[in-house]
C-alpha cells in the first residue's frame, strides 16, 4: 500500500502509530510506508531547471545568499527527493523517512526549492528567503523549516550529526537511510574526517547484538572545486579525494554530479553495500546552467542584480 492509496485521517493515524512499538502498530506503520517518487530522466531535468529558477529567483529578491553551491548541487537533491528517498511531506517527523542533511547550510535556497517542490510548504514562500518573519533562513534552522533535519550553516559538523543519526536507526531498528551533502571546500574541516573514521568504525562485533554497521549512511561531497577563498586545489588540495574515502573505510563511488542517471545508480549502488557507509564523489560546476555564473568565484556568496535574474531566468527557460 502506498500513502496516494490511504485517505487522510487514516494517514495521520498511520504515523501517530509508527511511535508506537506493539507488533501490530509496527506491522501497520511497515505497511503503509510511502514508496520513493520515481520521475523519468527528463522529468528529473525538468524538475532540476524549475529548482535553478527558484534559486536565482529568490536570492535575487532576497539580495544576499549563496547561488554558485546552490546550482552546483541541483541535480543531486533531484536524484534524491524525486527518485530515492522515502518521506512524506504532510508528516515531517515521520520516524521512519529517509533523512537529508545540508551540512553545507549556506546551499539554504537549494534545499527550500526542493522541499517546496514536493509540498513541505508552498513555493509562495520561496520570495520570503532572508525576510523578517520568514520560516526561510538564510542558512538552515531546523526549527522554523518543515522538512529541514539539522541547523547547519557553520560548516562541518553534519556528517557527525549523520553518523549519530544513523546510529540511532540502528538502536531503534529501523531501515530509514541518511543522507549528508558535503561540500569540497567544506570538507577541510577535521571534523569532516573524524566522523568519517568514526562512520565505518562502528561494526556488528563490537556492539553484539544489535547491528551497528552504518551501510545506511551516505555522504555526498560537491566536489565542484572552489570555496570561499579559489580554488580548493590553491586553498587545500583534497585530491584525490575519493582514494581518501576509501582509506577510511568507506565505499567511494565517483559520478559526474549533473549527470542524474548517474547519481540514481550511485545512490542505487549505495543501497546495495553491506558493511560500510557510502561516499559519493560528484564533480560539479559551481553555478551549474547559468553561462556568466558558471566558475565564477564571484557568485560563491553574492546575489544577482534584477538584471542579471533576467538574464539567468532567460537562460534557463
Ligand atoms: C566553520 C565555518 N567556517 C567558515 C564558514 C564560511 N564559509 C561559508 S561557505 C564557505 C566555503 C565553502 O566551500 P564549499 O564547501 O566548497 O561550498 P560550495 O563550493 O559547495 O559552495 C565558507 C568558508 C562557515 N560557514 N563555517
Ligand atoms: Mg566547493
């Protein structure tokens, strides 16, 4: 049974019940599990170009934010929220959705787009970003945003806040999977490697009798080659970074992060490993689709001009 075949009160019943552990409470909530969206190909395109006009858009009307790790990482919360993940926007804190975590938290515009786009609340709000009184941060606040997983912003702490809660599917056994977007320029933060190694320590052997392997754990670093200051090979070179991964005990998968069928089979793959958490490598463009964006270190923290919103909306259709 999926959520489209429930009625409402019924729905709501179905996720008041999933707090509850009787056999008969768990066998409802195992049921009544939403099943993931899977749009085509060309959908998922569609849908990726409606989530870059939402972004340019309303960090044009807000005047300040993050476009450039915005648009780099469009296609790969599109892989995510319209082909993988389970969730159900009517009920947020459902205990058993998947989980998405923007440890880049300055990507905020990204994340709203997609989160208005499948429903957690109207893409009315979108004009709102940065606004006085608006549920819409310009970094991530998991308290004023329906459908956001963690307050992030200061950058590499959500992989550690993944870890924990993956650990806590384990303990409570559930099959909810977590998924953390990195950026590469993030990803010189110790911390980022402390909970790496920390990820693929945890094994069933040492935690008998519970299951504390954390293969529900996938991280995904943008790996669009610039931060803050340049380049990431000028500021610190993280290369070759997926080899890095791999020497802490990770599966590391490279994809080219604008390419969705190859972000669907990577997550697909990721489903598959047993044993250990899974990275996925996505070379990306920062400012992804839009010409005069495209590798411009200027648009890493900067709003566009009205004019230049037209011209990117132009651009992209
Ligand atoms: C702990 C911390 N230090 C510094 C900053 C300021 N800052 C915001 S974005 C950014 C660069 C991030 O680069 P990257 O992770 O590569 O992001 P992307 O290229 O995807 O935008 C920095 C240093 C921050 N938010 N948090
Ligand atoms: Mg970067």
């Amino acid at each position: 049974m999926t959520l489209s075949d429930q009625g409402e009160s019924k729905e709501n019943k179905t996720f008041e019940a999933s707090a509850d552990t009787s056999a008969e409470a768990v066998a409802f909530s195992v049921r009544a599990k939403p099943s993931p969206r899977h749009l085509s190909i060309d959908e998922a395109r569609v849908m990726a170009g409606k989530l870059r006009r939402h972004i340019v858009s309303m960090i044009g009307e807000a005047g300040s934010g993050h476009p450039g790790g915005s648009l780099s990482s469009v296609e790969i919360v599109t892989a995510l929220y319209f082909n993988i993940m389970r969730y159900d926007p009517a009920s947020p804190s459902w205990a058993d959705r998947d989980r998405f975590i923007l440890s880049k938290g300055h990507a905020a515009p990204l994340l709203y787009a997609v989160l208005a786009e499948t429903g957690y609340f109207s893409t009315d709000e979108l004009s709102t970003l940065r606004k006085m009184g608006s549920c819409l941060q310009g970094h991530c606040d998991m308290r004023s945003t329906s459908g956001v997983e963690m307050s992030s912003g200061s950058l590499g702490q959500g992989l550690s806040f993944g870890v924990g809660v993956a650990l806590a599917g384990r303990l409570d056994r559930r099959d909810y999977r977590v998924y953390v977007l990195l950026g590469d320029g993030e990803c010189d933060e110790g911390q980022v490697w402390e909970a790496a190694m920390a990820a693929a320590h945890f094994r069933p052997e040492d935690y008998k009798p519970h299951s504390f392997k954390l293969d529900n754990l996938v991280a995904i670093v943008d790996h669009n080659g610039q931060q803050i200051d340049g380049l990431t090979r000028d500021v610190m070179n993280i290369d070759p970074l997926a080899a890095k991964w791999r020497a802490f005990g990770w599966h590391a998968i490279e994809v080219d992060g604008h390419d969705l069928a190859q972000l669907i089979a990577a997550f697909e793959e990721a489903g598959r490993v047993k044993g250990k958490p899974t990275v996925i490598v996505a070379r990306t463009v920062k400012g992804k689709a839009v010409s005069f964006m495209e590798n411009n270190l200027d648009f890493h923290g900067k709003a566009l001009t009205p004019d230049e919103v037209n011209r990117a909306l132009e651009e992209l259709g």
